[in-house]
C-alpha cells in the first residue's frame, strides 16, 4: 500500500484550518453560518407505541430556523432509550424519514445502548439541480449562485449540525463527547464533511462514499470527477467542475477531508463489489490522512480482503463483502469502533 500510495503523488498535508478552506473553496462550497435563530419544536413526541419493545421511545420534532431573515424548517427523529443515560447517539443522514429504515436497525441500536436521531435530507432541499427548493431557495433566492457558493452536500452537512444542537439541549440522557454523524454514498460525503466543520462530532462514518469523499481521486478507478460532476453539479460548488480531467492540477486531495477531522476518529465502510466507489482508493485515504492523527490507520501493508476490519487506530476501515448498501454488517462495525475508542 504505500508503494501504490506514493505512485497518487498526493499533496501533502496542511493544517486544518488550510484544508478546510480549500475544501469549501474547491468542492463542496461555504457551509451556511448558524442560523440567526433557532428553536425546536415537537410534532409528535411517542409516535410509536412500546417502540423497540418499550425500550425507547420516538418522537417527531422540527427545527425553527431563521436564515438570511427567513423562516426555514425541516423535520427529524430522535429515539431516545427509555432507562438509564449518558447514551452514546447517532446522527444519521438518512435517504429517508421511515423509522425504522433498511438502512437503519433502529431496535439493534438501541440494544447496543445507543440513541438515534435522524433526518431525511430531501426535507432540507431536493437532490436535483433546482436551486429555489428548501434552505437552497432561502440562500439563492434567485436560484444562482457564486461559483464558490455551497452546494447541496454542504446544505445536508448543515442541518446535520442543527439537528446536533438538539442533542445538545439532551445532555440528561445523550454523552455529547460521543457524537457519531453517518451516512451512506452521498450522505456518507455529507457526514465526512459535517464533523470536517464541526468538532462537536467525536466520529465519523462514512460507507461506501467513494468519489469526492473517502477515496482518494488520483489513479482511483470506477467514478472521478467528470463522471460525478457531470451528473451531480449541485451537490459542489461550481468551482469544483475546474478539475474535470485535470486532477492531477488539483491542490488537494480527499485526504483533507479525512484529516480534517483529527485529532477525532473517523471510520470509512467499504464493500467488496463497489468499484464504482474503489474500496482501494478507499482505504489509501486513511492511510493518507494518517499523520494528522495520534493514532491515524492501524492495518497491514496491503488491501484489506472482504469481511476485514481495521479499527485499532484513530482511522479505522472495514471492508464488507457485497455491493453498495448501508447493512446490518456495517452499523455493526461502527458500532464495534465507536465502543473501543468511546472515553479514551
């Protein structure tokens, strides 16, 4: 691995703040600032009856947000356990707003001392080009934007934030020094760059993001950025389509996003059959951010087989075997890492 390392000539590291600021410049553009105002509201506070067997209890709420002068909500989950405290928690960006979810064990969680909050991120704005809908249509008012403007990844790493400043009014049930944000693909993206930005999140997930978030781009196979520019613009900034071809030009790579968040730990999920996301160029990244770290990625010099895991380390990665899916096998793992390194 660091011979196929060395031959990606990666730009080297900088201090957070630099990285940060490329990331915002060059892909994903400016994250919105905090909301003016900010306020939650419960829609639904038992939604289920003896949820998870009257083990917790689910209730629908809204977060009340003022932006630019405007008024702009959205709606998540929070299941709660109904014994005990200082629970470790979730906050997934999910595709969709079913509890439970098939990307989503809700009852597995909680057996394992976990709460849950999450949120369907096209209730924040739609995953299409439309820049009018949801907090796009409140930051673009004219459904334009600067080429250095966030784009919709940026937006779904935003609400993830303020679904965190929920959690933090819970401190009598949830241990905020154990956040976990997690996603899957896109949102697996999101969730990278969410805790990049936000240091109250003491874990990341990422599964199967591939592309533009936990692989690295140069020499990767399957997606690069022509392919997911071309398709996907709005989830970037418009400046991010400059390197369509011409990666090899780039001042970063996606090891700035992994890097980002040191000294805190991030976990990336690969599967086997994903080669449009390169489990390869995947596991590469980890080992490229490792500096930033104490302890970056803990693994033998080698790609890792299916059904492998690597979770000593401040990085920590896995391997499932089969195609693109969040499975039961891979909240498992991140269940596992965030056990290990919880409270050292």
């Amino acid at each position: 691995m660091l011979q196929m390392l060395e031959g990606r000539s990666l730009p080297p590291l900088l201090e957070r703040e630099a990285m940060l600021q490329i990331l915002q410049s060059e892909v994903y553009g400016k994250l919105p600032g905090r909301p003016e105002e900010l306020t939650f509201s419960t829609v639904e506070e038992n939604l289920f009856r003896n949820f998870c067997a009257g083990k917790a209890v689910c209730s629908k709420l809204t977060a009340n947000c003022m932006v630019n002068g405007r008024a702009f909500s959205f709606p998540f989950y929070a299941t709660l356990p109904t014994s005990g405290n200082n629970h470790p928690f979730f906050i997934h960006i999910n595709f969709r707003d079913w509890i439970p979810d098939r990307y989503m064990p809700t009852e597995e969680l909680i057996d394992n001392g976990f709460a849950v909050l999450s949120f369907s991120y096209e209730d924040v704005t739609a995953d299409n080009g439309d820049l009018t809908n949801g907090l796009a249509g409140i930051l673009y008012e004219n459904g334009s934007r600067q080429k250095g403007d966030a784009g919709k990844i940026a937006m779904w790493a935003w609400a993830a934030q303020r679904v965190m400043d929920y959690a933090a009014t819970r401190g009598d049930l949830l241990d905020l020094e154990s956040a976990v944000v997690c996603g899957h693909s896109r949102l697996g993206k999101t969730a990278l760059f969410a805790a990049a930005m936000d240091e109250r999140f003491a874990f990341a997930y990422s599964n199967d993001s591939g592309c533009s978030g936990a692989a690295i781009t140069r020499g990767k196979a399957g997606e690069r950025v022509k392919e997911i520019y071309t398709r996907f613009p709005y989830w970037f900034c418009e400046n991010y389509q400059t390197y369509i071809e011409r990666e090899a030009a780039m001042p970063f790579d996606q090891h700035f996003l992994v890097a980002s968040i040191a000294p805190r730990r991030v976990l990336i999920g690969s599967a086997s059959e994903d080669i449009w996301a390169d489990p390869v160029s995947e596991q590469l990244c980890c080992l490229a951010a490792s500096p930033a770290f104490p302890l970056g990625f803990v693994g033998p010099d080698r790609p890792a087989s299916a059904g492998e895991a690597f979770l000593e380390g401040d990085i920590g990665y896995h391997l499932r075997k089969g195609p693109h899916y969040f499975s039961r096998a891979d909240w498992q793992r991140l269940i596992q890492f965030v056990s290990l390194h919880r409270g050292r």
